[in-house]
C-alpha cells in the first residue's frame, strides 16, 4: 500500500502536471470508488479548474478553485497517473479525468478498495477529519508528547501506535517495520512500557527513514509508481521490510516474520529489545 512517502513522491510527481489545469469531464468506471454517486460527481466536476494539490497523511488531495476538494485514498494497490491524449484504458480502471490540455489522469486500481470522495466547500470528507499528527511536519515536541500521550492509555504492542492513523498520519506497515528496526525496538513491546528517550530515538529515525525514502522516490515492490508512471528504488535500501528470514544486516541472526498488531511483521529480535 502506498504510505506517506509514495503518497507524497506521487503529489510532487502530478502538481506541475495538473496546477491550473481545468476538467473537462469526468468518467467513471466503479461506480462504488466515487463519493457522491457518478452523475452527480461528473456534474459537479465539469469545468473545475485544479488550483493545488496536497497531501494529508495516505490521503492525495486536490484543490479546486470552487473551494471543493477531491480526495483521493488509494488503498492497497490503486496508481493514479497522468497520460497523454487518448491513451488506452487499462485493465481496473476505476476513473479517468480529462483535462482541457489533452492530458488526462487515470486511477487504476486491480483491488478495488480506493475511493474519491468530491467534498464540498469547508467541509472534509470522513476519513481526513479524525486524521493524527504529520510526522514530517509537525513540531518534535508536540509530536512526541502525542505519541507518549496514546501509548500510555493502551496496552498493545508498539507497531500497532505507529500504524494507528488517528495518532500519527501517514506509516503503514513497510515503514513502521522499518522505523523500529532502525530504533533498535522490538514491534512486540507494549507501546506503554516504552520509554521516552526510545521514543525520542523513534523520532529521529522516522523523519531519518522517511527523507530517505521520499529522496528514492518511495517503494515500489508490487504496484506502486508515481504520478508518470515511474517506480521508486527504495525497496532496495529496505532494511526488515520484506527480507522474511534472511539474515540481519546488523548482527547476522536470522530475521523473524511474524503477526503483530493484525500484521505481518519484519524484525530482528537480537538488535530490537
Ligand atoms: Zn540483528
């Protein structure tokens, strides 16, 4: 599933393609992927200029100069990608954007579980509402008092806080796997019995880890490609992710998979205490 920095590598990749750009029409192929129902979301995005494009934790966002938002959640395997003119549909189109300049953006998604919600001015569709706090952007204190504040109120491991959206917006499960293992915490601690000079250590390897990713332009390790259709490099700097049993680049040992917090977990249980 693309996480924060796919979502983001996709929002750099579209917004000099798609700033100031007007819709001409709008076609939709799933009917239940759109928010409100087909005809009046293609009315209601007829002739709508795109003034901006943001993201909010997994969520892409664009801005129109009605002050309406279409919000994009692309779930576990959905690209959006901006093609030329009269490009084929491909296989698991769920909606196409034609703009006025010939370009249009496509949202393919084989699984069928993204959604587009067009919201109206001043008001935030469902899912944004109850988001937590940016891990890239928001002040270190009060992120980590935030942090701090959730795990002391529950008793699940440590993985399931990151991976928590209502906390912190934006990880998934490459990159909590990945924070943790960089901290040297094991996904299985109870989130409450973690200490706050770790949690200042899972800070900095957050924002470490996530740079990181966003300068390789995200994961790419099944569907995920960028707003041109570009995949990232990150998975090959992945570090747990991914490397089921192969042995730790730290000290050796085997790594362990496991189901943690509902799951699949990547970890090295000699270099995560
Ligand atoms: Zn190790």
């Amino acid at each position: 599933m693309p996480e924060l920095p796919e979502v983001e590598t996709i929002r750099r990749s579209l917004l000099p393609l798609v700033q100031g750009k007007v819709i001409r029409e709008a076609r939709v192929y799933l009917t239940k992927a759109v928010k409100p129902a087909p005809e009046e979301f293609v009315a209601e995005l007829k002739e709508k200029r795109i003034t901006d494009l943001e993201r909010r934790g997994k969520y892409l966002i664009f801005l129109l100069d009605t002050g309406q938002r279409l919000v994009f959640h692309l779930r576990m395997a959905g690209r959006l990608v901006w093609q030329g003119e009269a490009s084929p549909l491909a296989k698991h189109t769920t909606l196409v954007l034609d703009l006025m300049d010939g370009h249009s953006l496509h949202f393919v998604d084989p699984r069928k579980f993204g959604t587009v919600v067009l919201s109206p001015p001043a008001a935030l569709p469902g899912g944004l509402t109850g988001l937590g706090l940016e891990p890239l952007t928001t002040d270190k204190g009060e992120l980590l008092a935030a942090l701090e504040k959730a795990a002391a109120r529950r008793s699940g491991p440590v993985k399931g806080l990151l991976l928590d959206q209502s906390v912190l917006a934006g990880l998934g499960n490459i990159y909590a796997d990945e924070v943790l293992f960089a901290a040297g915490i094991s996904p299985l601690r109870p989130a409450r019995e973690v200490t706050p000079a770790e949690w200042e250590r899972i800070y900095r390897w957050m924002i470490e880890v996530l740079n990181e990713s966003l300068d390789h332009r995200g994961t790419s390790r099944r569907d995920y490609v960028d707003g041109r259709g570009e995949p990232g490099d990150f998975q090959n700097y992945l570090r747990v992710y991914g490397r089921k049993k192969e042995p730790c680049v730290k000290c050796g040992n085997q790594l362990v998979y496991a189901r943690v917090a509902g799951r699949g977990t990547h970890y090295c249980p000699t270099c995560q205490h």
